[in-house]
C-alpha cells in the first residue's frame, strides 16, 4: 500500500515561527463550515492512459450527478507573504505548513459581485493535514482577504472567518498565483462510499489579473499531455484503485497546483518536485474527453 496523506478536521494549531447555477452548483451547497476527513493520493496519469483508467473507474464508481458530462472548471487564488512562506514550508516539508486560498466553481469571463466562493486554508501538523473552507459572496470573500476588513456573513462560521483576518494581517497575505482546470470527478458506490478520483485536466496558471471572475492570459504549469488524478478516501485507498495504478506504471506523486505555479512563473528556482510543462499553446491543447456510460 502507498503511503497516504491523512486529512481531518481539528482545531487550527498556533503559528510556527519559522456561479449559482450550472456544473458544480451543488457541491456548494449552504453550511456554516466545511471540514473534509480524507486521505489523499495524487498520480500524473499520460493522457494516452486516461480512457482506459477511465473505464475502469466508470466500472466501479459513478461520475458526479453534480459535475455534468465535462465535469467543471475549478480556479483558486492563493495568498502568500512577500517572502513566499507558505510555498517554502511546502517544498521544505515542514512539519507544520498552511496556505489560504479563495476558490471558485464555474467558467472566467462571468459572474457578479456577489457570486459564491469558498475561502480555504489547507493545514498540516506532522502527518496531519486537514482543510476546512466557509462559502461567502465573492465580493466578501475579497473584503476578508485582500482588504483585511472584518465581516460578517448569516451562512459563514465567525470563527473561522476571524481565524482568516488575523492570518492575513499577521503575516501581511497578499495574492500570490492563480490555478485553473477542468475537473472530472468519480464517487464510490457501495463499500467504497467514502471514495473519491478526480481527474484534473489542462492545469494552467498566472501570476497576475488575480480576478476569479476575469477572462485573463494563462499558461499551462503541467503540460496538457498530463492528468492529474487524486484519490480521496475517508479511512484508505481501495486496493483496487492502488493496484489499477501499479499496472498502469503510476507512482505517487508529490504535486502542488500552487508550487507548479509560483515555480512556472519564476517567482522561485525550480525544485525537485516541478513537474515540466511543455510550451504550448490553448489552441494546441489535446481534446478533453467525455466520459461513457457509467
């Protein structure tokens, strides 16, 4: 069994020093606040594999009743301090790391002022890692964030919110770098209830014209002949699933969406863990495809 990245909710640790309608509506349904319990094992899938994993997926789970045939398109903007903390503590692997970032459901180009969002942090303490995220409008989400301005929302928990503020005033956040992608998700049936694939695909990024809402150049950080699948179970990875990644010569993959992206733009060398992006164009980008029947 691969080693797994466990994900649960606990109270957050002190510092170290150191569109409403459409695909995906759904997954943002109201609640105060959001915790996931999961573990979690990613893999760089080439895209000449992807329709045989993608059978066999079809064969044992279902796609997502909420996602659509294309599944839906996934953008999040991430905060950091002028210094790149929280990109460090990831490549450093430290024991304890965070990072906060606004994420947004549905297609660039559309959207009001007051469409949803989540505001995220991701956190880790030694082999702990949970996520948890509040839903707000998108222009509160942007008061909170990137005019550090306390506010109040009937469906967000104060708490966590006030946790945001004092993050983002303390170490003085500011949006850092931006990721985008086409999601198609799987849920588990059955015994496997708790799972979760996702594949990720045509991952691109920028580091500028931070508006989730913008239509605004971006560029492939992993190239376009590459899916990202992550696997999230609440207890383990099936051994099924594990053993399908084994014939297909998948290992475990340490990716970061953020990390790819800080690193493609140049804001920091290139580590070990880079993935290489090829220099392509949209318009050159292999076709995405739809899943069968399920």
């Amino acid at each position: 069994m691969a080693t797994l990245r466990q994900i649960v909710s606990e109270p957050a640790a002190r510092e170290p020093r150191a569109s409403r309608t459409g695909p995906g509506a759904r997954l943002r349904a109201p609640g105060r606040l959001h915790a996931f319990n999961r573990y979690e094992l990613k893999y760089l899938v080439p895209v000449t594999q992807e329709a045989e994993i993608r059978a066999e997926l079809a064969a044992r789970m279902h796609t997502d009743r909420n996602a659509g045939p294309d599944g839906y398109t996934v953008w999040s903007l991430y905060y950091d301090t002028q210094g790149l903390r929280f990109y460090w503590e990831k490549i450093e692997g430290l024991k304890f790391r965070r990072k906060l970032r606004i994420r947004r459901y549905g297609d660039l180009g559309t959207g009001a002022d007051d469409c949803p969002v989540s505001v995220e942090i991701k956190q880790r303490v030694n082999r702990v890692t949970q996520k948890r995220r509040v839903l707000l409008p998108y222009d509160l989400a942007r008061d909170l964030c990137d005019r550090r301005v306390r506010i109040e929302h009937p469906g967000a928990d104060q708490g966590f919110v006030d946790e945001v503020l004092d993050l983002v005033h303390r170490l003085e956040l500011r949006p850092t770098a931006m990721t985008g992608y086409r999601r198609v998700p799987y849920v588990g049936t059955e015994a496997d209830l708790g799972l979760r694939v996702t594949l990720d695909h045509r991952v691109r990024g920028r580091d500028r014209d931070f508006d989730l809402r913008a239509e605004s150049e971006s560029r492939y950080i992993i190239s376009p002949h590459f899916v990202v699948m992550e696997v999230k179970a609440n207890e383990r990875a099936p051994y099924w699933v594990t053993d399908m990644a084994a014939r297909f010569g998948l290992q475990v993959q340490r990716i970061s969406k953020y990390c790819q992206s800080v690193e493609a733009f140049g804001k920091a060398p290139r580590s070990v863990f880079h993935v290489p992006a090829e220099d392509v164009t949209e318009e050159a980008r292999p076709p995405l495809h739809t899943p069968g029947p399920a």
